[in-house]
C-alpha cells in the first residue's frame, strides 16, 4: 500500500512538471495571431542645435567657470602639499623631543578585563606563548577606574620609549598578538 502511494505521488509530481513546462513554453512563445503594439512615429526627434558663439552664451559661462574651478582645485592642492609637509615636520620635531624627553614613559597592554581573576589567567596563558614565540617579556596586572568601572589591564612590566614599544608592538601584530602602546 505504502509503495503505490509513492509511485501514485511520484507520477502527479511528473505530470504536474509536465503541465508547467506546457504552460510556460506557450507563454515565451505566443501564438502568432496575437496583436504587436508598434509606433509608427518615432518617439524622439532630433533637432540641429545652432548656437552663436556669444560671451553670454551658457557654453561660454561653462568654460569660464572650469577654469576658475581648475585655478581653485590647483590652489587646494598646493595648500594640502604644504599642510603635508608642516605636518611632517612637526611629527619629526616631536619625535626627536619625544625621544629625549620621554624616555620609558610607555607601556605595551595585551588587554583589559574587567575581572581581576580572569585577567590573572590570560596573563600567565599570555606568557607562556610570548615566551613560546621567543618574547621575554613579563606582565603584569594592574586595575584601572574608567567611567566608574573598574578594569584589570595586562601590561608589560618594563617601560619603554615611544620607539621601541612601537618596534616591540609591530612584531608582537606580526606574530598575531593584540596590543597597543599606552602612556604612563
């Protein structure tokens, strides 16, 4: 009984498939009876535009105003170069004062939790695989209050410059760690 209500479904299903080809097979190909809508007018027309070449024309209103766009975009550009450029030159002023100035003011963090606990564990799992990866680096935690919060940031125990924390942090992305520089 089970077996004929298969076949009995099956066979509907291919009859009903059958049927819909049908039906979509007569709707991509009309019947060549029925009426095609066509335009016996085009529907655009073209017309020859004769214009006179007038200091008032709109085309000579466009040309003027390019140029003055031209001498404004130049004038942009320039300005940026020298903004660049002021900009490099105080970053390089910085820089150097920084280095003199700022010697082991920074720290590298790995990340902050907000429970004390769990920031103890990441830190000893954190060593373990700096040191794996050929870092001697030792970390602390060390609580922070932010926004009424207390978090537990995991730190690098030793400070470095603004340099060569950078440097440590570079290599420590390029080897798929998490970090950023952070002032004392």
């Amino acid at each position: 009984m089970n077996k004929k209500i298969k076949i009995l479904v099956l066979s509907l299903s291919y009859l009903f498939f059958i049927f819909v080809l049908f039906i979509s097979f007569n709707a991509v190909i009309p019947d060549k009876k029925l009426p095609v809508i066509e335009t016996k007018k085009p529907m655009i027309k073209k017309i020859e535009n004769e214009f006179i070449n007038d200091k008032d024309s709109i085309y000579e209103i466009l040309r003027d105003d390019s140029k003055v766009n031209n001498k404004k975009v130049e004038h942009n550009l320039m300005k940026k170069k020298y903004q660049k450029k002021a900009l490099v030159n105080k970053i390089e002023v910085l820089s150097k004062e920084g280095e003199v100035g700022l010697e082991n003011k920074y720290l590298v963090q790995f990340m902050s939790l907000k429970s004390s606990h769990k920031s103890l564990l990441a830190s000893n799992q954190l060593e373990k695989k700096l040191k794996d990866d050929n870092f001697d680096l030792k970390l602390v935690v060390k609580p922070k209050l932010i926004g009424g919060k207390k978090f537990f940031r995991v730190l690098t125990d030793k400070s470095f410059s603004f340099n060569s924390g950078k440097l440590l942090c570079d290599k420590l992305k390029k080897k798929k760690y998490k970090c950023i520089l952070i002032k004392l």
